[in-house]
C-alpha cells in the first residue's frame, strides 16, 4: 500500500512540478560531494544541463547502486544515470539515447606489473588461474566482460562486493589481483596516501556508451522523448563539450570516430 500511494504522488508531482526522482551512487568523478557537501560530478551536471532543455528538475537520492536498481523496478526512484542496456534492465526500465561513454579496464597493483606483464588479453587472462577478480554487485560492465563472466572457469575467481572501497582493501591485501574499474574513477585517490600511483592499468576492455535509465512504473515513454530530445540538443551545444573538458572526456562524437 506504502509503494502505490508512493508511486500515485510520484506520478503526480512528475506531472505538477515537472521533477523526478534520480537515485545517485557515490561514485566519483561521475556523481559525488564536495567539501562543502554540494552534489557534484560529470554525469550530475550532464544530467542538469539535460534536464534544463527537458523541462524538467532532479530530485536526487543518494543510495547503493544495488538498491538504485531495486528501486527503479517499483518505480520509487525514477531515473539512474550511467547505465548500460542489458535484457535484465529492459524488463523494467527504458533506455535514453547515450550521453556519453565509459572505458571498462583491469586495474592491478603497480608492484605486481612485472608479474602479469603477459597478460595482453582477456583469453589470456582466462588462462591465468590464479588471477582472481573483484567486481561490484549489481554492475554492467559491458558486452565484453559480460561474457567473459559468464565462463565457467572464470566463475569462482569473481569476487563480488558492494562498495569500491572493499575491492581496493582486498587488492592491496593480495586476495584479488585486480578488479575492473573505468579509469576516471582513479581520480578518487589523487592525493590520498598514494593510492592512486600504487595502482596500475592492466589491459584496456572496451569503451561503451552509457544512458539514462527510466523505471517503467513512474515515467512514460513520453517523458522518454522528451529527454531524448535534449540530449540530442545538449550534444550540438557548446556546453557539452565544456562540462566534458572540466572533467577531461572527450566528446561522445570524437569517441566513436576513433573507436569505429
């Protein structure tokens, strides 16, 4: 009953004040706060410039990534930022057009380099049985590693936690050998004891586009077109390109003309 008068004011107030609800992960330099508190990030401010020519204002919600994807199925949250398209998430969510794209890499220990310098590619990482993989619940991380995931000799060497801190804890401490990780991400640890020169790129998997996703309980395919139409126009203005530079990514254009 608490879920349907949540979702009937929801829809409602979508309707009167033009807002919806967007759940936001920790998740830095895509989402986050800053020491004063204030919400920031590349997919924050993308997502504000989209909504701007939308119509429409964000009501953020800071919650787990796993319950980000819970609640979107209720329809209780009614946008995620970052997401890629899987057969799972099209059960009960719909996909915008791409905003920009992400790079999935294998991260290691820069003292262990040297050790898995043979690996060059990700049939070779398969065939190295003592490499073992952190990766976090309820993440996609691409056509690619998806597959690779699903081999069952890959299975038991997966490790699944829910917060990127704990896959660090278990890299630094020899329990995994790497965990896969977009390499922006690296820039949390500029400055904090060194982490971040302690750590090293292994092998580059792929880069994928990335959309917002729409809980299929509380908006409207109509709503979808309606951001649709802003993304398109976000990315022929000037300020794309400029909320891409503050954060040093190139333009979602420039990415497929050098990956086609």
């Amino acid at each position: 009953m608490y879920r349907l008068l949540l979702l009937w004011c929801l829809c409602c107030q979508a309707t009167a004040q033009e807002s919806l609800v967007v759940g936001w992960v920790d998740w830095q330099p895509f989402s986050y706060r800053n020491e004063q508190q204030q919400l920031r990030g590349l997919d924050v401010e993308l997502l504000n410039a989209i909504f701007l020519r939308a119509g429409y204002q964000a009501k953020f919600s800071e919650m787990p990534w796993a319950r980000v994807l819970h609640e979107l199925k209720f329809g209780t949250v009614q946008l995620a930022m970052s997401a890629n398209i899987t057969a799972e998430r099209q059960q009960y969510a719909r996909f915008s057009h791409p905003y920009r794209e992400e790079e999935t890499a294998i991260v290691i220990r820069r003292q262990d380099a040297e050790r898995w310098r043979g690996i060059t590619t990700l049939e070779q990482l398969i065939n190295t049985p003592d490499f073992h993989i952190g990766v976090l619940k309820g993440f996609d991380y691409g056509n690619t590693f998806r597959q690779l995931m699903a081999r069952p000799e890959l299975q038991p060497r997966l490790q699944m936690r829910l917060r990127l801190d704990q896959l660090l804890k278990m890299l630094q401490g020899g329990r995994i050998q790497g965990f896969i990780l977009d390499p922006h991400r690296l820039q949390e640890w500029q400055g904090k004891d060194g982490v971040q020169d302690k750590l090293y790129i292994l092998l580059h998997i792929e880069q994928t586009p990335v959309h917002l996703m729409l809980s299929k309980e509380s908006t409207t395919e109509a709503q979808l077109q309606r951001i649709n139409q802003a993304i398109d126009q976000l990315k022929q203005s000037p300020d794309y390109q400029q909320i891409l530079d503050r954060y040093q990514f190139r333009s979602l254009h420039s990415q497929e003309n050098t990956h086609k």
